[in-house]
C-alpha cells in the first residue's frame, strides 16, 4: 500500500464525504417517494377539510401539509427548505423542530435558518370528490396560483 501525502488525503476524504452526502440525499428522496406512494396521495374529501386553516395530520406519513383559506385548499410539502426536516403546526405557525425554521401559512419563510418558501404540490380532485396531491408536481412561491396548485371550494 502507498502512503498517501497530506494534500492526497484531503482530497480523498473530501471525495468520499461527497459521496456519503450525495448517498444520503437519494436515500433520504427515496423514502420521501416512497412515503408517497411514488405517485399521487389520497388526502381525502373536501369536507375534510370545512374550515378554514392548516391540517398536518398527513405531516408524518405522507409529507402533506393541508391548507384551506380564502375558498381555495392547497397542499404543501412538509419537508423543510433548509434541511429537509418535517414541517409541523405549532400553535399558530409551521416550525420545523430539525433547525427552528418558522413558516406562515402559505409556506413562506418567517424566521429561523430556511430561506426558501415550502412548495405547494399539485393537486385535484376526482370525480367521486376524493382530492389527490402530486409530489413530483412542485410550485415555486412565483408558481402558487398557477393551474393545478389549489383547488377552489363551492360554497354549500
């Protein structure tokens, strides 16, 4: 075996962290596919959701966050801009508990080390009124009234 020298180490070394980062992230965008069935999540019926508000509850399982507002429903990403921890409601706010980011209602950035807005997924609703979200359809914060990011709610 040669002897590496000090500048062969380094190099080595930082090679291989690369590696175990790049690991690391498809692992980890692997599970969140996963977590999503790969393809679109049911979240439910429109009465789910009868008031306005944020709803986590498919924070955890599925990576959703729901939101009803102004006669629209969107759903959101749970997974934080920052470090990719899971986005839940605290109180009144978003917080992600991996670095404290602090988000508004609609994913924008309020404090903590997250820069970027959470994404809101695409969404629709099927004929029997089951609303499906779509992970792999992601809307940037310049994005959010496009078709396909909310669906607008009938008054009854």
């Amino acid at each position: 075996m040669s002897d590496l020298n000090r500048r062969d180490f380094v190099i080595a070394a930082a090679c291989a962290a690369g590696a175990c980062m790049m690991c690391g992230s498809l692992v980890e965008a692997a599970d969140t596919a996963t977590a999503a069935g790969g393809n679109k999540v049911d979240v439910g019926n429109i009465s789910d959701y009868a008031k306005d508000g944020v709803y986590d509850k498919l924070a955890d399982s599925k990576k959703v966050i729901m939101v009803r507002e102004n006669g629209k429903i969107y759903a959101m990403s749970a997974i934080c801009t920052h470090k990719m921890g899971i986005v839940k409601l605290k109180g009144k706010e978003l917080v992600c508990p991996k670095h404290n980011s602090h988000f508004a209602d609609d994913g924008k950035p309020k404090s903590g080390p997250a820069k970027a807005s959470l994404f809101h997924l695409g969404i629709a609703q099927n004929a029997d009124g089951t609303i499906q979200v779509d992970p792999s359809k992601k809307f940037g914060e310049n994005q959010w009234n496009d078709d396909g990011a909310s669906l607008t709610v009938k008054s009854a």
